[in-house]
C-alpha cells in the first residue's frame, strides 16, 4: 500500500516562527529534505531513486512511496548528520502521520 508523504509544509523555529535560510527565504521542508537526498552518498536508496524523491519532492513537496520505503526514509532523516533534531522532528512527524493515514 502506498501512502502520499507531504512535506511541503514551512519549518518553524520553538518560537513558532518560520525558519529562514541564510538569504532570508523562508525554508519548506519539502526543499530541504531534497537536497539531501540530491547531495547525498548514503546507501539507502538508488542513487536514481534519491533524484527522482529530490526533484519531486522540490518541485511539489509531496512523494508517494511504500511502506519499505518509508520506512528507509525515515531512517535517512533520522540518521542524517548535517539536519539539525529541529528539522528532523518535523519532517519524521510528516513522514510518520503519512503512514497512519
């Protein structure tokens, strides 16, 4: 069974504000996740697979996996070095609420 995970959603800081990147835009977690399966070496997934979540997911925010992967995907999120526990949290909430639907 697939589900659709949405991540198009704005990152907010504990203050409930959006998150800005360093040029002052405010930041989807949709982008950010994307360019770390784009940038990344991990083994998680096909390198082909990776692109074609990062564009998706860049261009529309949401992607439609399978359980197997979103699982694995929440795994990358989680095990990711460079996301801070901010970042993590909501995009492992989303990835998570996409399987409970």
């Amino acid at each position: 069974m697939n589900c659709k995970i949405d991540l198009s959603f704005l990152l907010t800081g504990l203050d409930g504000k959006s998150l800005k990147s360093d040029e002052g835009e405010e930041v989807k977690a949709s982008r950010l996740l994307a360019h770390h399966l784009a940038n990344s070496n991990a083994q998680d997934f096909s390198p082909i697979k990776a692109y074609d979540w990062a564009t998706k997911l860049y261009k529309e925010g949401i992607i439609e996996v399978d359980e197997a992967d979103r699982s694995k995907l929440e795994k990358f999120v989680e095990n990711n070095q460079t996301l801070t526990n901010l970042s993590k949290a909501q995009i492992i909430k989303a990835i998570q609420e996409a399987k409970e639907k």
